[in-house]
C-alpha cells in the first residue's frame, strides 16, 4: 500500500509526466458527482478543527456526507463518528481512507506537519481536498505542493474562509474602488488571554504517537504535551506565526499586493505563556511591500480588543476589519471628535459555511475554488518569513521566484 501511495506521489510531483497526469485526471472525472448527487467524503485528521469544519459541511447540506473517519487518537474517531454517516469506516492509517474508491473528496485537518503528505497523496490519488491553513511547513515545502497538486486535474481549497466571506469581499471592492487612497501602512493583531499548557496530561485511550510524528524530523519518547498542544512546538507546525498570520495576511496581501507576499521580514518574539514549548506566544513581525509595510503582532496573555483585527490605513481614509465586519474612517483625525463617525460600515462575522459551499460547487463544476493552492503558499510564505527571521535574527528575504527563503 505504501509503495502504491510513493508512486502516485512521484507520478503528482514529476510535473512533465503528462501520461501520469492524465490517468489520474481521468480517474477523478469519471466519478465527479453530478448535480444532484452525494458527495462521499472521507477526514483525516480527526480532531477538534476537523469535527468543526465537518460540523459546517454538516449544515450546508448540499448532498454531502461523511463514509470515513481517520485519526491517530482513538477517542477522536469515537467523537467524529458522531457527525459521519451511520456506519462510516474508520482507521489510524490515512493511505487506507485514499484507496476507497467510494471517497470523492477529503477534509485534511490533519497538523500543519502532515499537510503536505496528505494532500499530495490525495490528489494523487484522485480526490478533491479541503486542506486546512497554514498550507505548508516550510516555503519550500509550500512550493512542491502547489506543483503536485497542478499535475493533477484535482479541486483544493485552502480553509481560508475570508475568501468566501461576504464581509472581506464587500471590503475588498471599496479599496478597489479607491475608497482609501493611497495605503501607506497594513497592522494585523491578535490578541487573547490564554491558559498556560498543563503540567501533566493523560491520554483517555490509544494514540499511534509514532504515527503522529510521522514526517517531523525529530523523534521523542510519548510526550502527551507535544499531542495535544501541537501548536506550541515547531517540530509540527509554524506556531501561532503561522496559524493565525496566514488569515490576515492574506487579506492584507488581497487587497494591498495582487495577492503576492513581501519582498522581506524582520521579527522579535519571546514565550510568555505557553512554557514548555518553543514556539512564541507573543511577538511583533514587520513585512516589507513594495510601496507600503504590513505589522503583524499577536499575544496571548491579553485580550485587549479580543481576537483578530486589521488596519488598513491610506491617505484618504482607514478600514478596520474584524469579527464584527468593517469600519472605514476618514482623514484626517481632528480632536475632539477621535474616532470620527463612519463613512462605510458593514456588520457580519467570518462564517466557514460560504467557504464550504464555495469547495462543494467547484467539485461539481470543476472550477478554481476561492482559496486555490497558489493562494494558501502565498499566504503563510511571508509568515514563515518571519519565523526564519526570527529563529535566525536577522533580515529574511525571498527569493525572487518565491519558492525559497534567500
């Protein structure tokens, strides 16, 4: 099974294997579901954003259902299987979720670590992925999936449901529309108060820890920590940097850069929270744009402003984005009527239905979802930047064909 998997990999990343390409291209169109039937889909990846992002392919309908469950932890399939059909498959080894042949498409909410090898098996295999963000692990990595995947005739959509949301849509048009002048300056921030990890936890039933780690480069001895609080270690993932940076940059690179990443990064980042891990839990990153820079600042041990938000600050005018929807305000700002009164504003939150049902569509109509794979490796590149930036201290450059960090 594993040799199988290997080959449709090779075959995915070879590129210029036009043959390999179009065996697979034909295997996936021969089952495409037409408009009234069901989607049969299989999760790998199991967890607390998997069973939520099923929760909103739940409520969307659309003749779609769940016929496979896959997960490293037991009591997370156990959980699962609650919102998959009656009856649904389950396994802790995901290659054999990619050969059921009733599985059209996959929901890969797997740790950022295994991102990369199961969405390459699984377009090689002929399914349609929702992968969710952070798209890669490294830029390079980011690199190699944007080819593989494009050797394949496979829909992706990358979970970045800002894409589809209604609210960052309707705000993209009014900076299209010149609303803002000139934007000289771009802040994204997120801010809450988080629990430092626990000391010491149990699992609460049978977990294949060797298949968790599975492509990270470093080995440890069962650490029920490094499980179930993945994110504050980088052997599995970019950390907070990533995690939450891929959003709200990409907006600000929507909106500001044709969508494309920063030219540099420099950042300063320390653990305050989350002892124990290596992955920082408050830092402040400066991007460089051509014409304009972009802050991005997140902490964990205060809520001030709760969550996420963006500034978009220009010569005429300055949007604020957040859970809430927008705000624009004009300039300039004349004390004593700071903030002044609202020339646009729009009140909505970031729903992942729209981008779900968007993801459905195109695997019907096989057209190029809102969040393509081009979309999510420009997204999280200038994060991983900053990452590189700030493990190394010092200025990090891409280079120019932005597949790599200079």
């Amino acid at each position: 099974m594993t040799k199988n998997i290997n080959r449709r990999r090779f075959m995915a990343e070879a590129g210029a294997g036009v043959a390999g390409a179009g065996v697979l291209s034909a295997k996936s169109w021969a089952r495409v579901p037409g408009a009234n039937e069901r989607i049969q889909m299989g999760v790998i990846g199991a967890g607390g954003r998997g069973r939520s992002v099923m929760g909103s392919f739940n409520r969307i309908g659309d003749g779609v259902e769940f016929i496979y469950v896959c997960d490293v932890y037991e009591p997370n399939i156990n959980n699962t299987l609650r919102l998959a059909r009656s009856g649904a498959k389950t396994t802790m080894d995901y290659r054999q979720l990619l050969d059921d042949r009733e599985v059209i498409a996959v929901l890969n909410a797997t740790p950022d670590h295994w991102h990369a090898p199961v969405l390459m098996d699984a377009v090689a295999a002929g399914k349609d992925v929702y992968t969710e963000k952070p798209f890669s692990y490294s830029i390079e990595e980011g690199a190699r999936m944007v080819k593989a995947v494009r050797a394949t005739k496979q829909i992706v959509q990358v979970g970045m449901q800002r894409r589809s949301s209604e609210a960052v849509r309707n705000a993209k048009k009014l900076v299209d529309d010149g609303v803002l002048g000139e934007i000289v300056m771009a802040r994204a921030q997120w801010f809450w108060n988080r629990k430092p990890m626990p000391a010491r936890m149990e699992l609460a039933g049978k977990l294949d820890w060797e298949r968790f780690q599975g492509p990270a480069k470093k080995r440890y001895p069962l650490d029920e920590r490094r499980f179930f609080h993945w994110r504050n270690f980088s052997d599995y993932n970019g950390g907070h940097m990533t995690d939450q940076g891929t959003h709200l940059m990409d907006v600000i690179q929507w909106f500001c850069n044709d969508g494309m990443p920063p030219r540099s990064a420099v950042c300063q980042g320390a653990i305050y929270v989350h002892k124990g891990g290596d992955a920082p839990d408050t830092f402040s990153a400066v991007f460089e744009y051509p014409g304009f820079l972009a802050t991005w600042t997140l902490c964990y041990g205060n809520s001030y402003e709760d969550s996420w938000k963006i500034h978009l600050q220009g010569k005429k005018a300055t949007m604020v984005i957040d859970d809430d929807g927008y705000r624009i305000f004009p300039e300039p700002w004349q004390r004593p009527n700071i903030p002044p009164q609202a020339i646009h504003e729009y009140k909505g939150g970031i729903p992942t239905e729209p981008h779900v049902k968007n993801f459905l569509d195109c695997v019907r109509s096989r057209q190029e979802p809102n969040a393509p794979v081009e979309v999510g490796h420009r997204a999280v590149t200038g994060p991983h930047l900053a990452n590189v930036a700030l493990r190394s201290q010092r200025r990090a450059e891409l280079s120019e064909d932005g597949k790599k960090e200079k």
